[in-house]
C-alpha cells in the first residue's frame, strides 16, 4: 500500500504538474494529502494535481517515486481508475 507520485510534466497555470495517487485507497489519498496540505481542488476523480515546485517535498512525506505507466498500472490493479469519458459523466 503506497501513495505513488509520478514525475511532473504536464504544463498549466504557469508551472508543471503531476499526479499523486493511492494504489490501496482514495482515503488514504484524502489522508496524505491532508497532512501534505494539498488542497482540496487539487482531487480530480481518482487523483491528485501538484506542482512540480513541491515533489521532493511530497516524496520526504512518504509518496513513493514511479514512472507515469507505472502509477496508471498500479492506479487500475487497485480498481480506482476513473477513465476521461467517465470524468465526463460525473455531475
């Protein structure tokens, strides 16, 4: 059980961001980010938004380094995916 932190390259709003997920639960997601003080606007479906300015922090607090396919593997094998078309349905 791990939250997985994937490298930041996805540019807007003036900086660079990535993802933070649980690969266990979305409540122990909620809980990490909490203590990490992420807002909570930065949740979107089954993750995380932060920018990359706060990385090395987010890995000091416990989140575990992993490739982008990596997160997304790990992200589906613990049935917390939310595909974009589902996004999109979501009220």
């Amino acid at each position: 059980m791990a939250v997985l932190i994937d490298e930041a390259i996805w540019p807007n709003h003036g900086t660079v961001w990535g993802h933070l997920v649980s690969d266990v639960s979305l409540e122990e997601l909620h809980a990490f980010a909490r203590r990490a003080g992420i807002p909570e606007r930065g949740f979107d479906h089954d993750h995380y938004d932060y920018p990359v300015e706060r990385r090395e922090q987010l890995i000091a607090l416990g989140a575990e380094p992993v490739s982008g396919r990596e997160l997304l593997r790990r992200l589906q094998g613990a049935g917390l995916r939310v595909r974009q078309r589902d996004k999109r349905r979501a009220p």
